[in-house]
C-alpha cells in the first residue's frame, strides 16, 4: 500500500533550515493498522502530510498502491486523493455548512454524487445522527471530532490518516475516538496511520513506529 | 451540478449582506443602462415611424443669402418643375388621399398662390361656419385679408376664373400675416397657380398604407431632374430626422457610456467581494482539496458563484430599467420599443462581467496548496 524510500523533508526559510525527515524508508502492507509515535518536533506530522499527498516536496520516492505522484497533473493526485481519509487534530469541519452538508461535500468530492443512504450510514456510525443538521459550532470537540471521522469514512478510503486525532480532547473522548477508529480500521478493512503522543493508545495498534530526529528509532509488531 | 449550484447559492446566502451590496451594485449598473436603452430606443422608433405619410420637401440653394432661395423659389423653372410634379402620374396615385386634404392658397397683396398641401381638418380650424366638407368649389378663408374682408360664408368667390363657394372662416394663425384660401387639393389644377409660394416647403401626403417612401423619393427625384446644379430639393423630414436620430444616437452613447462605467465599478466589486470569498474559505478548500477536490473544480465553484451572484441581481436591474423606462415612456406618452437585441447583447456581458471578476479570485482559490494549511 505505502512505500517509502529514502524520504527526506527539509523546511527552508529565509533565514533557517530545518531538516524535519531525514531518510525515511518504509514499508505498509494493506490493511495495516501503524501507530507513529516520536517527540514534539520529530517529524510525524510531516510525514503524514507526505502520506496525505499533501506535501510533494520531499526527497526521496514515495508510492502509494504502486504510484507515484511526485510531479503528476492535479486531476490524478486529486483522483488518488479520494482514496484518503483524512482526520485532523483540529477536526476541519466546514463551519457554514451542516454537519450533514459536510458529509455530502465528501460524497460529491470523493464519488461525483450524492447517496443519501450512504451519508446516513456513516453518520449513524459515528453516532451523530441527531447532529445531522447541527452546525460544527454547536457541537463538543469528541462530537466535532467524530463528525470529522464520519466525513473521512465517505466513500470507503482506502487509507485512513489521523494527526493526533485525540489531541485536544479529554481522556474519556479520547478513548472514545480511539476505539471508533480501531473499530472503522476492522470493518473498512482500510490501512490506518495514526499519530499519537499517547502510549497507550499506540500499542493498540499492529505496529508502532517511533520518529525521533526525523528518522526512524524504532519500529516494531506486536 | 445541482449540488454545486446549491453550494454556490449557499455561499451567496452566508454572506448575504456582502452579496447583496455587491448585487445592487450590478444591479444598478444594468438598470441605467437598460434605462438609457430603453429610452433612447424608443425615441428612436418614434422618428423611424414606417407608418409615415407626409414628409416636407424644401428646396436648397447654395447661395448664401436666404433670398436667394425666396428667389429661387418663385423662379419660372423652379415653378413649373413644381407644377410639372404634380401633374405626374406619381403624384397624382396621391389623389383618393388628396380628397382628404386641401391646397393652401397664399394670397399676399397680388395674388400669389402656394402649392402646399395640409392636412385640412388638422391645421385649419374652422371657427365660423362649416367644417370641410370636400364638396366641389368648397374654400374656407382665412382672414384678414383686405381683399376678402367682406367675403362672408355663403359668398361665391372667382379666383382666375374659376368660382369657389365661401363655406367657413378661420383666423390668422402661424406666423404669416397673409389670408389664405383652404380648397380641396385636387382643385389645384384648376387653379392657374401662375405664382407660387415662396414658403420653402412643400408638403406630400400619402395614404395609409401607400407606398409613401417610394413615391416620396421619386417625386424628389423627378424635381431634381436637371435642376440648375447650384439647387437641390431634398426631403426636410428625413433630414431632420436623420439629424435627430444622429443627436439621440450620440446621447445614447454617451449616457451609455457613464452607465457603463457604473458596470464597471460593479465588476471591480465583483473582484473585491469573490476574492474576500476565498480569502475566507481559504482553510475549507485547503481540506475540500485534501479531500480530492480538483483545481478546475475549485475555480468553477468561484466562477459559479460569482457568475450566479451577477445574473441574479442583472436580471433584476434589466427589470427594474425596464419597468422605469415604461413609466417613463408612458408619462412622455412615447410608445415602449422592447428591445430584444439589447437584451440578448445583455445576457453575454453580464456572464462576462461575473465570469471575469470572478476569474482571478477563482484561479487564486484554485492555486491553494492544502500543505500550508494543514497540521
Ligand atoms: N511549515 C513549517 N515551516 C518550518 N518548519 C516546520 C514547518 N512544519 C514543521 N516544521 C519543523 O519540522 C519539524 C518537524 O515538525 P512536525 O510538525 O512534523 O513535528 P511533529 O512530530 O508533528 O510534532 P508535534 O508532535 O509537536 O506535532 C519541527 O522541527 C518543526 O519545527
Ligand atoms: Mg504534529
């Protein structure tokens, strides 16, 4: 599913220059569950930007499901796109739009039409059904934050990507969010990523890699 | 695309206060504009009347001095190319129309006779005795003359042997002094018109319907035909106007003009008010685009909005110009000339107008990068 090889990130300004990942090669099977984990500063972010197909500029080859798409014309990164899901630590839900709005913005992005019953499902697996047409101001950060997983699963990823999704909850939410991903990560099948700072968490997954210095320290199933 | 169009919408509706001041900007860009078109049109048709059946026929010399066209007028060759026209068989297919109209006859100190035509019931009003009636010999007078101060209604008058019977009166109205003699034009003939008027003009009337452009430009040409090449007889009424149509064609266009600018300064708001919209929604497309949006996508959003956004409140200023134009129009009892073609020039500038202020905060919007704003 994921291959990288030898990625490297180097952020430069006009005065600085900070090497953020530094020969990064690694291998995800399809369907793994992988925790990253790694001090402040070490990278994890970064990497998942280039996992996201956010950042291309990077050094090194990266192929997702056998492409590469360092250089490639925006449609295909965009068609390469829907197949990720992505889930910020601050949730990135549209405010003007409904919490169902946002879901069906999804299904128009990722599947060119909108299935109603689709949306509903997903919505009912986040457990927000009754939020439908809530807007994101009007919800808790774990009802936000499940919102943000419910448009992530829109159009069945095949790469779930999460930033500290429990970042900025409370523990009793955290847990929560956790276990609906460990969850969605079994019944879609999908590759999960997930960045983390929370131990515990971490070891719920298959495999654990720790980043430190923007390479790889450790890196271990379990 | 329903989806889309409804997005768009919703955009528009977030920010309804910013949209609707922009709109009204655009909108009253289109409205003066379609007012002065609207205006201008119709005033326009009203010279262009094709139902026209009278025109003015003046002559033109070179000359300089006035009197020298006075003169010319009363020339033997001016005179009876006059007469020699009206004998024409073009002329003459005027005659069931004639009967309807009556030749005024100027009779200054000699006797002096015009060979304009008017239109009897609508310039000489008859205060004493009956109205026109066509009956052969029939003239209503006009006084004061000294010659006809005692002719009465009832009087049988001669003029070059010929008798008339004194049916009416009307008083000295226009500007000239001089008594004139109201008869039935096809009566002319029989009057020995040995001195014409020197009124510059000459007045055709045709019937509904007749073919009056034709015949009129004939009858010019007839008159023209081998004419001392220092003169010239034209149509007056098409002169003028075509010089009105010109002066209404120049105001047009300069009121046009002011009205566009206001277009203009409404495209400019367009700009300002789409890329605020993505100024805005900078973080939404970031994530739409993490999401698989394409950029073609993103920018035909903006284009969506901004074209929607200008067509709305266009539609509502070509209203709105109209509906002014018709009360207007109404008010000036001038008949409304709806213009189809302003309206189909109409339809593309406004997508134009949307389309092109909202193109560079589209093509913006489209160029974000979600890497900047993701974390
Ligand atoms: N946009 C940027 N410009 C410059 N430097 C950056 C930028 N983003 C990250 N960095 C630097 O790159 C390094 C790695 O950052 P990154 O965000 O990947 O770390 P992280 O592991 O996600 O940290 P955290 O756990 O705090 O989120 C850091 O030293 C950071 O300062
Ligand atoms: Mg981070």
């Amino acid at each position: 599913m994921i291959r990288l090889a030898d990625v490297g990130k180097v952020y430069r300004g006009r005065n600085f220059e900070v090497t953020a990942l530094d020969g990064i090669s690694l291998d995800i099977p399809p369907g793994q569950f992988v925790s990253l984990v790694g001090k402040s500063g070490s990278g994890k972010s970064s990497l998942l930007k280039i996992l996201g197909l956010v950042d291309f500029d990077h050094s090194g080859r990266y192929w997702l499901d056998g492409s590469t798409y360092h250089g490639a014309r925006d449609t295909e990164v965009a068609r390469a796109r829907k197949c990720i899901g992505y889930v910020f630590q601050d949730f990135r839900l549209i405010g003007r739009h409904t919490i169902w709005k946002n879901l069906q913005m999804a299904a128009v992005i990722r599947e060119g039409h909108v299935d109603v019953e689709e949306i509903r499902a997903c919505l009912d697996r986040v457990d927000l059904a009754d939020k439908a047409l809530s807007y994101p101001d009007e919800l808790s950060g774990g009802q936000k934050q499940r919102a943000a997983v419910g448009r992530a699963i829109v159009g069945r990823p095949r790469l779930l990507i999460a930033d500290e999704p429990t970042g900025s909850l409370d523990q009793a939410t955290a847990t929560q969010i956790m276990s609906l991903l460990t969850d969605l990560h079994t019944e879609l099948g999908c590759t999960l990523v997930l960045v983390t700072h929370d131990m515990d968490i971490a070891m719920q997954a298959e495999r654990v890699v720790e980043l430190r210095q923007g390479r790889i320290h450790d890196d271990f199933l379990h | 695309m329903t989806f889309f169009i409804r997005n768009c919408v919703a955009g528009l509706w977030f920010n309804r206060l910013r949209s609707t001041l922009t709109g009204i900007g655009v909108l009253v860009g289109v409205a003066s504009v379609v007012l002065i078109m609207a205006l201008s049109d119709a005033l326009i048709a009203t010279i262009d009347d094709e139902d026209v059946t009278s025109c003015q026929i003046a002559l033109m010399s070179s000359a300089e001095a006035d009197a020298d066209v006075l003169d010319a007028m009363s020339s033997p060759d001016i005179v009876a190319r006059l007469q020699g026209v009206a004998q024409r068989t073009d002329v003459a297919s005027f005659a069931p129309e004639a009967q309807r109209h009556i030749v005024e006859v100027s009779l200054p100190t000699g006797v002096s006779i015009g060979s304009m035509v008017v239109n009897f019931t609508d310039s000489v009003p008859v205060i004493a005795g009956e109205p026109f009636t066509r009956a052969t010999g029939d003239v209503v007078i006009m006084r004061p003359n000294p010659d006809f101060s005692n002719v009465t209604i009832g009087d049988q008058i001669v003029i070059n042997g010929q008798f008339f019977q004194v049916i009416g009166t009307t008083d000295s109205h226009g500007m000239t002094p001089d008594t004139k003699l109201f008869l039935p034009e096809r009566m002319s003939s029989l009057v020995d018109v040995d001195q014409l008027s020197t009124t510059g003009t000459h007045l055709l009337i045709g019937q509904q319907g007749f073919p009056f452009s034709e015949v009129r430009q004939s009858v010019i040409d007839q008159l023209n035909d081998g004419i001392d090449p220092d003169m010239k007889f034209f149509d007056m009424s098409a002169e003028m106007a075509s010089g009105l149509r010109d002066a209404l064609g120049t105001i047009q266009m300069v009121l046009g003009a002011i009205a566009s600018v206001s277009l203009a300064v409404a495209a400019l708001n367009i700009v300002n008010t789409m890329y605020i919209a993505s100024l805005e929604r900078v973080d939404e497309i970031a994530v739409l685009k993490s999401m698989g949006m394409t950029r073609v996508q993103v920018m035909a959003l903006f284009l969506l909005e901004s074209v929607l956004l200008v067509t709305i409140f266009a539609l509502l200023g070509a209203l709105i110009g109209n509906l002014c134009a018709a009360l207007i129009l109404t008010y000036a009892d001038i008949p409304m000339a709806f213009s189809w073609m302003a309206l189909a020039t109409l339809v593309p500038v406004i997508v134009l107008v949307g389309a092109g202020g909202g193109f560079y905060p589209a093509h913006r919007a489209a160029k974000i990068d979600p890497v900047r704003l993701l974390r």
